[in-house]
C-alpha cells in the first residue's frame, strides 16, 4: 500500500515538474522581456514574472498534474494557489534575487533559476497537501 502511493506521489511530482519546467520558461521570457524590453526594476520584474508563471503552471496543475482531484470551483482554488505557492514564489523569488543580484552580484537570469528551483519542492507540498487536495480538505 504506501509503494503504491510513493509512486503515485512520485509520478505527480514528475508531472509536477514538466509543467514547472515550461513555467520557468515564461517566467524567464517575461522576466527578460520585462527587464530588458521595458526597463523595468529588476525585483519588479521579478514579481510580474513570478505571478505570470503562477498562472500557467495552475493552469496546467488542474488540467494534469492533479486532474484526478475534483476542487470545486476554479477560481476559488486558483485564489487558494496563488495565496500559497504564488505567495510563496513571489516572495522566496524576491527575498533571494535580492540577495543574489543585489548582494552577491549574480546576474538576475541564473539568479532567478537558482531562485526557481529552491522553491520548487515546496510549492509541490504546499500544493499537493493544501491546494489540490480537495475541497473537502481545505480549510
């Protein structure tokens, strides 16, 4: 029994990734469309491009990663997502790209993909516990 459901945990946190993974796709294409297309503050630029990330990985977490757990209404569970894991990446992307761009002095794309992937693992809890665990199990 828990084989069976360390692997369906572990089949969900590959799809969980291939979907971040095109995520951190758009994040960096806004990122940099952001930053240098428009200019815009670095830590600014880095929340837009968070939050567009946010939307198209739920996006793509309801319709795969966890379309096996039925949550009600969409909106609803696209609010809960982005108070958890979207507040979660925003600010664990601004605290540590201010500390590596700011600080270190990292340039702000391999910044953000270090910043991307200390995230990851626990947006995928928050996520798989609390967002998509149903309606009935959140609070």
């Amino acid at each position: 029994m828990r084989w069976n459901r360390w692997r369906r945990t572990f089949r969900r946190w590959l799809r969980f990734n291939l979907v971040g993974a095109i995520g951190i796709g758009v994040q960096l294409c806004v990122l940099a469309t952001l930053k240098a297309g428009l200019h815009l503050d670095y830590l600014h630029a880095t929340a837009l491009a968070v939050e567009a990330a946010v939307i198209h990985n739920f996006v793509w977490h309801e319709r795969y990663t966890w379309a096996d757990r039925p949550g009600g209404k969409t909106l609803l569970r696209l609010a809960r997502f982005n108070l958890t894991t979207g507040l979660l990446s925003i600010l664990g992307n601004l605290l540590a790209m201010r500390i590596l761009v700011g600080v270190v002095g990292l340039p702000y794309l391999p910044a953000n993909g270090i910043t991307i992937t200390a995230c990851s693992l626990m947006n995928f809890v928050v996520s798989d516990r609390l967002v998509f665990a149903g309606a009935k199990h959140f609070i």
